[in-house]
C-alpha cells in the first residue's frame, strides 16, 4: 500500500493524530480502520474476521495478555475494552487510551489476533520492504509520545479503500 490519499481534511491539519493513524494502516494490513477519539483521549483499532470464530476466547486472550504487558511495563491501562459488531464480515473492536498505549503493544495485538485468527482474519496485501516498516514503526512510536503529550484535538478516521489510505474529519 504504497499510495497515500488524505482526503476530506484541513488542508493545516496533517498533525500527530493523522500521521499515527496512517502509519498504523500502511504498517500493519490487519488493521481495517483505526480512529482517534478527542472524547475519551484513545484509539480505536478494527479488525475484520469472517464468521465462525470464538470471541470469547479470543477477547480474554487479548485482554490477560495486555493486563500483563502493561503490569510489565508498570504503565497501568486506564481503558481497555474489545468489542465484537456482528455484520456479513465481524468486526473486533479494540478501544485503548493513548496514554498508555505503545507501538510494541500493538505488535502483540496483531501477533495475536493472526495467532488466534488465522485465515479469519482479513488483511489487505502488504508490500512494504523490512526498512520501511521500520520506518513505520518509528514513526508512530514518535506520534504516540506527541499525542501522549498534547493529547488529540478531534476526531479522526483512517480507513483503506482500493489500495489507499483514506483520512476523515469526525
């Protein structure tokens, strides 16, 4: 997913919140849209699954994971919640304040979700080389530790779309 296609946005706003949500798309294919809450000061990660898999299971596995990589880190998280929406495809909603949330949490998320998931789960095509995840991954460690400090200032989507990423207001 080479092509970036910010659309629908403040041409001044291209800031931490937009940035952070499309590195974690280009980063991780398993991701189908992520969002950034002012509200509530999190992110909200979505996962696309095909039919047929236990979420209870999958959602304890999740959450005693993050609890004890959180007690680990000694950073306690003050929201965690994961959430199933039942449509022709499922959708696991993950919600995670920012403050607390790190790029290597993250990568035990998707670790996860591709252990437990398996072909379940549907993830767009990833080209990106072994440097430019790298890359990425810098990149939003370096948008998470903005935000940690300045919070979000709205409400921001990023869904993939036919190859690119696209960013709303709202």
């Amino acid at each position: 997913m080479a092509a970036l296609d910010v659309t629908h946005i403040d041409s001044n706003y291209l800031n931490y919140s937009t940035g952070l949500l499309v590195s974690i798309l280009l980063r991780y294919p398993e991701v189908g849209t992520i969002s950034c809450c002012r509200e509530n000061q999190a992110l909200v990660l979505k996962f696309v699954v095909r039919k047929g898999f236990d979420f209870d299971s999958l959602s304890q596995k999740i959450y005693l994971a993050l609890e004890m990589f959180h007690k680990l880190e000694g950073c306690p998280m003050k929201l965690c919640t994961l959430e199933k929406h039942e449509q022709d495809l499922d959708l696991i909603v993950i919600t995670r304040d920012l403050m607390s949330f790190t790029q290597n949490e993250m990568n035990l998320i998707v670790e996860i979700m591709k252990s437990e998931l398996k072909n379940q789960l549907v993830c767009d095509e990833s080209s990106l080389e072994e440097e430019e995840i790298l890359f990425q991954e810098e990149v939003i460690n370096h948008m998470l530790a903005a935000l940690r400090a300045n919070g979000t200032e709205r409400n921001i989507t990023a869904v993939r779309e036919d190859g690119r990423v696209l960013v709303f207001n709202g």
